[in-house]
C-alpha cells in the first residue's frame, strides 16, 4: 500500500460497492476505509450500499462508522472523505445468512457504480465479493463480475486479470475466464488472442505506467503440446497468434509449458502472464498471494479493480476476515485512476 497519495489524487472518486449483504463486504469496506485519511489523503470514497447495515457492520469491527463518513458534520455541509450512497436492502440481512430477497440489492450497487462510472462521476471502481447463487436465485442470470461489467458496457472484448502486490508483482491474465474444461480449445481462437494480448498491452501502458510490457504466454496442453504429440492448440491458433501480435509491436513470448514456466528465470523477466483457462494460472498466483492479491477487468472503459477472495460467508460477522485484498485493490483503483489522469 502506498504511505501517501500523489498530487495528481486530488479529487479522485472511488467508488466501493460493498457486494453480499452477508458476507464480508461491508464489514472489510470499513476495516479498509478506516485508514483512508492515512492512505489516500487526496481521494473521496462513495461507498454503495444500505446505510444501517454499513453502520452496524462497521461496530462489528470496531469501526466508527459516523466519524468516518464524517455524518456528525453534514448538517453543516462538511462531508467527510467517505461518504455513503445509501441503497436500500430488499430484506433485512443477517452475516452468513444468504437471501435471494437481496440479490437484486446487490445489483443494484454494481449498477449504480457502473452507471456513475461511465458518466464520469467515478474515476474508478471498487468492487467487494457477491454471491453469484444468491442472484441467480432471485431471477436474474448471472456469471460473474468480469462478464456483467462487459455486458452493462457495451464492451465486446474483456480481460480478467489479478495480480499480487509487491515491487515486482505477479499479474496473471487469463484467455478465456469462466468456462467448462470442455469448452477451453474451441473458445481459443488467433483473432481472440491477438484482442486479448492488445488489451493487456494498451492497459498495462496506460493504467499500470508499464511503456514497453513483456507478456509470457502459456501453451494450452501438457509440455504446450509437445510439438503436436499432445494437442495442436499451440500450433495451430497460439503461435500464429503471437507471431501477429509480434508484427504489431506486442511483446508476447511463448507458448511455454504452464508447469515449468511460473518460477523466477521467467517471471523475473515479464510485466504479465497470459494463461489458457482459469485453472491453469490461477491456483499458481492464489498461493503466492491470496489474501492480498486483486482481480482487474482490462479492456472496459472504466477502471474496475476487485478482491481475490469470495464473500466468507462464516467468518462474516466476526471480525477475523482480512482486510488486505480489498486495501490492495482501492490501493491499485487509485494508481490506476492516477495513471489514467496523467497520460
């Protein structure tokens, strides 16, 4: 986490939706913010979600939640640094009791922070975990985040990507996000590919402060193929993928074996890995940084940046969930916001 924000932070709008009512969302939003003074000195937070509920999370966890959002001095017209967007819960919500009766409420925060977003009265949004369940269980299909904020922005073509912290960070992003086993090869395509790795070029640039990014590809099969012996992907749709994006100034290298490819001698020398599927590069970053790790949606008009972690329905409540991903990732949404002021 940075010590002190930048000149450049001055006025910057966070958005922070506080995700599933009874998960950890709320109660991490305020364990987070409550060193924002410190942190982000520069940046206003608008916190998406019901007022009450916050409140009462917020002492949950020792929070002071009415001297943080700065309400004792409203009616002087003196907001604080954090101010709540109040949306109001569909049902009362109890930690670590889902309610399909809320899943609309949840929606309704991304929604809000999506449309804030796209008019330009966010410079960036934070997004705590939901419960896909509890919203498909309301009515409404839902595969995740990452696909919501393409579909709701109108954006063909997007890229999920985490990444560590640290002075080096491990970024990871993934080809295809959430898909069956079954369906990985046929989804791979050289156009796909060429798009993906523009994407992750043109963002690292121009939100990461990365001029000259070095992306590692992995192959999508055992050994990437074995030189055909175990598969063709890489023959057939990766390498002559890399070799366009190769001719368009992208420096992506590979298809390397995913089993031998995540240690230093290689990632000391990338900005970024691409994987195939989900599984393959994820489980790799998770254990080196889960807990303090992010996920970020490349390619939206927008900067969205997120948790790596689901909503820990049992420890909601309690006290004992870790705030750490979700300071990395307002953390990231400030220095990217800051990046994107300046270019």
């Amino acid at each position: 986490m940075t010590s002190a924000a930048q000149p450049s932070d001055a006025q910057l709008q966070i958005a922070i939706t506080t995700g599933e009512p009874a998960g950890v969302g709320p109660e991490l939003t305020a364990q987070a913010l409550a060193g924002a003074a410190a942190h982000w000195p520069g940046a206003q937070f608008i916190v998406l979600g019901d007022a009450g509920l916050l409140a009462e999370r917020a002492r949950a966890v020792g929070v002071d939640w009415a001297v943080l959002t700065g309400a004792a001095h409203e009616r002087g017209g003196h907001g604080g640094q954090v101010r709540v967007q109040h949306e109001p819960l569909g049902v009362p919500s109890q930690a670590g009791k889902l309610d399909a009766a809320n899943g609309r409420y949840v929606l309704n925060l991304l929604d809000s922070a999506i449309d804030g977003a796209v008019a330009g009265r966010f410079d960036a949004i934070v997004t705590a975990p939901l419960q896909k369940s509890t919203i498909n269980d309301a009515g409404v299909p839902f595969t995740g985040h990452t696909e919501y904020l393409a579909e709701r922005t109108h954006t063909p073509r997007v890229v999920m990507m985490l990444a560590g912290t640290g002075q080096r960070p491990l970024r990871v992003a993934l080809a295809t996000t959430h898909l069956p086993l079954k369906d990985v090869s046929a989804a791979l395509t050289i156009e796909g590919l060429v798009g993906t790795l523009r994407i992750i070029q043109h963002d690292l640039r121009h939100h990461f402060g990365l001029p000259a990014p070095r992306i590692l590809v992995t192959g999508l099969n055992p050994h990437a193929g074995e030189n055909g012996y175990l598969g063709h992907e890489e023959i057939d749709v990766i390498a002559p993928a890399l070799k366009l994006a190769n001719d368009e100034g992208i420096d992506a290298r590979g298809p390397y074996p995913a089993d031998t490819m995540f240690q230093p001698r290689y990632l000391n020398e990338a900005d970024c890995v691409l994987a195939m599927f989900h599984d393959q590069g994820l489980p790799v970053l998770k254990y080196a940084t889960f807990g303090e790790g992010i996920n970020v949606t490349l390619g939206l008009p927008i900067i969205r940046t997120s948790v790596d972690h689901g909503t820990a329905l049992d420890l909601a409540g309690t006290g004992r969930a870790d705030a750490g991903s979700l300071i990395a990732a307002i953390d990231t949404a400030v220095s990217m916001a800051r990046h994107r002021r300046a270019a």
